[in-house]
C-alpha cells in the first residue's frame, strides 16, 4: 500500500483495515509516538504482530470483547481499545 505516492503507513493502514478488519490494526502518528512503534512498514508489520498476540491473549483468557457483534479479539479491536487508552494520557 505504501508504494501508491503519497500515502503513508498511517492513512495505508487506515485503508487495510478498512479492507481487512479481522486482521489489521491502524498505526498512526499518535499510537507510533505514545507506543514507541516506528511509523514505517517494519514498525507497521510489529505493531500488528503485537496487536494480534493481544487479540489471541485475551481470546484464550475467555475476556469479552466490548465492541458490539464482535464475538471475539481482533488485532483492530485491540488497537481501537489501545488508541482510546493513549488518548486517556492527555
């Protein structure tokens, strides 16, 4: 995605999750800076791989997903829940 000019990893992954929410989170500027996470593909690829070891955490703990209709983590549910936990740190 990051090879269509002009778009960054952050607006590339607001488009792969749009397409593919089951299994992409979006790494922006603001989860990159709180999170540490370099907003390049190799930071992008970290991220999801964390997002998704998350999602798998809480699914074999049994913990309910939030999000309405979702019977189960997501890597993206993971990362809308840490977008709204950075954004708490105003």
């Amino acid at each position: 995605m990051t090879e269509i000019k002009h778009l960054g990893v952050s607006f590339a992954s607001k488009h792969l999750r749009c397409l593919f929410p089951e299994y992409c989170p979006v790494l922006d500027s603001i989860l990159s800076n709180r999170l540490f996470y370099e907003l390049s593909a190799s930071g992008y690829k970290s991220f999801a791989t964390a997002c998704n070891d998350i999602a798998e955490e809480l699914n074999g703990t049994n913990i309910v997903c939030p999000f309405p209709g979702k019977p189960s983590w997501r890597p993206s549910d993971v990362e809308a829940a840490l977008f709204a936990w950075v954004n708490e740190w105003k």
